[in-house]
C-alpha cells in the first residue's frame, strides 16, 4: 500500500534536468503538475498542466517508461518517454499542436499559424535529437505584421533519420508561397537549403523581411546557411 502512494514530487528524480514542475500532486505512479517548463539549448517552453502515467514495469527494466499529457491554452502534447540514463531519451507516439508564433521564441521568425507535429519515434541525447521519425504540418501559416498578416499557405515538413542524419523535406501543400527544399541535423550540427517562390512574393514587405535572411534569385529567394548550436 506504501508503494502505490509514494508522492508524486519523488517522481522529479527521475526526470531529466531541463524538465521543471511546479505545484505537482498525486502519486509519483499518476499525477500532475499545475505548470511544466522544458529548457532546450534554443530556450524554454512552457508546457502548461503535466499529467502522467509511470509504469511499474518499467522501473523493473531500469528504463523508467512515463506517458505524458499537457495542455497550455491551445496547445497540446501527448507521448510516451523512457528515461535511459541521465541524458538520454526516447520518445514513442508522440503528437503536438501549438501556435506557430511559439516559433518567435527560438528564431526572429514573425509567422503564425497552426502547427501539427506527430512523431512516431525520437531519441534525445544531452538535450538534442539524435533520431526522428516523423511529419510536421505548418497549416493557414501567415507572415505577421504590423499593417495585417499575409497569408502564406499550408506545408508538411516529414522527417526521417539516416545514417545518424536527421533530414526534413518541405512540401507545399497549398498556398501563394511555395516553399521547398531541406532541413538536416546531426548532433548539433544543422543545415537550410531552402527554395521560396510564388506570387506571395511580390508582397514588398514579405519580400523586404525576407532579403534580410535570404538571398534573392531569379525565381524567388534562397535561404541556405550551415553552422552549429
């Protein structure tokens, strides 16, 4: 009987560093947490209300398996996350749906939007993803300003890992702004080769935001850039 009310804040032991709960409640087998922040190299991110499974299985096999929810406002989050080691995870079956403005917080990008992000499995290694396998789906995303957004159009992102390379190809699924190209990420290590096109484009103040990222080229502009973070 002891062991099925151990205190939910126990559980915190187990959770990864940059992962921090506040107001948690329950038993550290299911319970919650009132407000949840995951730290990230690029920031943080409020995950709002925290809920959570542990499985007693799990802890058997030393690779703690926990199922988590949260909800902040419009945004949603569900997965299943084993704990393997320190720094080490691996996520399953997780889905996400949040604003696209979230984006402001990790590059001077100013676009809105809904965005979609359903991942059937990912590996996380000192807080950077080693492995996804997935699709992103970036839908009624607009480029925001101050006299009014423009509408862009709507775009999937699927993302495969190869040979330790996490690679993403953009496909425009309808919309004035054709996007295409790639995304790749090993280690910390990342690459853009990027191609826009499109009649958005003779939008002067989109096509003035975007000179100041990207090249311009017959067809458009190119966003292309290489580096480490």
């Amino acid at each position: 009987m002891m062991i099925a009310t151990i205190p939910a804040h126990l559980l915190t032991v187990l959770l990864p560093p940059n992962l921090s709960l506040v107001a948690v409640s329950g038993t550290v087998w299911r319970g919650e947490a009132a407000r949840a922040v995951l730290s990230t190299p690029a920031g943080s991110m409020t995950l709002g209300r925290l809920s959570w499974r542990l499985s007693p299985l799990s802890l058997i096999r030393f690779s703690p398996a926990v199922e988590l929810r949260s909800q902040w406002g419009n945004q949603r989050l569900a997965a299943t996350v084993n704990v393997r080691g320190a720094d080490r995870l691996a996520l399953k079956a997780l889905t996400a749906e949040f604003d696209a403005g979230l984006i402001r917080q990790f590059a001077p990008l100013y676009v809105g939007g809904r965005l979609r992000l359903d991942v059937a499995q990912a590996e996380i290694a000192g807080g950077v993803p080693t492995t996804v396998n997935g699709r992103l789906v970036w839908e009624q995303a607009v480029w925001t300003a101050d006299r009014g957004d423009s509408a862009l159009g709507s775009y999937a992102l699927p993302v495969e890992t190869r040979d330790s390379v996490i690679t993403g190809e953009w496909i425009t699924l309808e919309g004035p702004l054709v996007i295409e190209g790639t995304v790749q990420l090993q280690e910390r290590n990342y690459r853009l080769d990027i191609d826009l096109s499109g009649p958005a484009l003779t939008d002067p103040m989109l096509a003035a935001s975007l000179r100041m990222m990207a090249v311009p080229t017959a067809g458009g502009f190119e966003l292309a850039a290489e580096g480490r973070f």
